[in-house]
C-alpha cells in the first residue's frame, strides 16, 4: 500500500519529468529558430551583394532599369521568404505536435495505468473503519484474557 510519503514522491517525479520535456520542448523551439534565422539572414545578405555588385557595374546606364529589377526581386524574395516561413513555421508545428504526442501520450498514458493501479490498490475508507473496529474489539478481548490469565496466575 502507497503512504503519503510515496505519493509524494511520485508527485515529485512527475514534475521533474515535466521539467525535463518542458526543457527539451523549449530548447529544440530556440535551435529551430536559431537555424532558420542564420539561413535567412544568409540568403538576404547573399541577395543583397548580388544586387549591390549588380548596381555598381551598371549603375550609370541602367540606373531605372536596376531600380525596377530591384524592386521587384524584393517583393518576389519577400513572398518567397514569407511562403517559406509560413511553410517552416507549419512543418515545426507539425513536427512539434508529433513529438508532443509521441513523448506526452506515452507518458501520461502510463501515468493513468501507474494511478489506475494505485486507486485499485486503495483500501476503501469503509473496509479500513471496519479493520480498525475489528481490532479495536481484539484489543478489548486481548486485555479481558490477559487479565483472566493473571487472575488464574494469582489464585494458583
């Protein structure tokens, strides 16, 4: 039978555990964002040499033209780079829900067996009242025949 001090102690497991998977949840969240911020600030400053070289070489004779290119080169990179975060951004929601449900499903479902099992192993508050009456009464009957038997002792 589990005491207190056990429950206690399962108690404490548990939010370590929950401790652990919040820390590993957060640290692969700040990798992930690491990541994709290194590589898209890579590909703008790989983007924007390109069109800084582009514009020095030209710059005289193609200045309207260059300036038009540009602008549109931004507008489609920013769409690309928006589609490409959204995307990013539902591939690790995806992802973080699969790895949420493969470690927490297992997880939670073995701590509802290990309480099932606990609850199961419980005395009902009515069997232990009835225990305690039980002894109670050997108590009481205990005592009468020792009692008896010092009495018997006294009169041999």
């Amino acid at each position: 039978m589990l005491d207190k001090e056990d429950l206690q102690a399962i108690q404490g497991l548990l939010t370590e555990q929950k401790t652990e998977i919040m820390q590993e949840v957060s640290g692969m969240f700040t990798e992930q964002k690491t990541e994709i911020m290194q590589e898209v600030s890579g590909m703008l400053t790989e983007q924007k040499t390109e069109i800084m070289q582009e514009m020095s070489d030209k710059f005289a004779e193609q200045k309207t033209e260059i300036m038009q290119e540009v602008s549109g080169m931004f507008a489609e990179q920013k769409t690309e780079i928006t589609g490409m975060l959204a995307n990013q951004k539902t591939e690790i929601m995806q992802e973080v829900s699969v790895l949420m449900e493969s470690k927490f499903t297992p997880r939670f479902n073995l701590l509802a067996e290990g309480q099932s099992l606990i609850l199961d192993k419980l005395i009902s508050a009515s069997r232990v009242e009835s225990l305690e009456n039980e002894v109670a009464i050997h108590k009481i009957a205990i005592r009468q025949l020792n009692e008896d038997v010092q009495q018997l002792k006294k009169a041999q």
